[in-house]
C-alpha cells in the first residue's frame, strides 16, 4: 500500500508510504485527494516522513489538495517532509503557498475547527 489514511476528528492525515513520490505513484495519491473531497473531507494533513524524493507530478498532486481544501474552505497542512523534499518544494517556491509543519501534531493543530 503506497498511501495510508488515518482519521482525526473531522481531518485526514494521509501517510505517505513511498521513497518516491513520482509519475509511478502520484497520480494515485491525486485521486485520492479528490475522492475524500468529493466525500466531504476539506481538513487534510499529508505527512511524507517516508518520502526521500517528490517530482513535478508528485509536487502537482499536492497543489491539487491544496487547492480542493481552500476551494472548500478547508486546511491543506504537509508534514515531516525530509531535506531533499523539503529543498524541491523551496526551489519551487511552493512554500510561500502550502501550510508545512514539522509533525503530524503540529499540523493537526492548524486545522479549522
């Protein structure tokens, strides 16, 4: 299982399970995104302590989570991104756009009540 879903009062903490979140596996993680958004769900935590490296698809797949729970009103939180990943998503100046926390924790504790 590439992706793992535990549920925390009305929000989502999805657990990466991949070391590379890429073309093989991201287009899995966006639907199910869309899914749990379709379902009601707009607090979502994606935690990635698993994930040693994040491509264009898997960056995009993350965008559209982003943009699911703010179109709702909702939280879009990332966590426990490791340093390669953490580097990609600076350079692509995506953290001027995403909520990113350093535990699963400290994300859930920015989720809209």
């Amino acid at each position: 299982m590439n992706f793992s879903i535990s549920t925390h009062g009305s929000a989502i903490v999805v657990h990466s399970h991949v070391a590379k979140l890429d073309s093989t596996n991201a287009p899995d993680l966006k639907s199910l995104f869309v899914l749990h958004n379709k379902n009601g769900v707009n607090q979502i935590v994606f935690e990635m302590a698993e994930t040693l490296y994040c491509d264009s698809s898997g960056l995009s797949a993350i965008l559209v989570a982003n943009r699911l729970c703010k179109d709702t009103n909702g939280s879009f939180v990332l966590c426990g991104l490791q340093s390669a990943v953490r580097k990609m998503v600076e350079i692509a100046q995506l953290d001027r756009v995403l909520s990113i926390e350093n535990t699963v924790d400290e994300a859930l504790s920015h989720m809209n009540p």
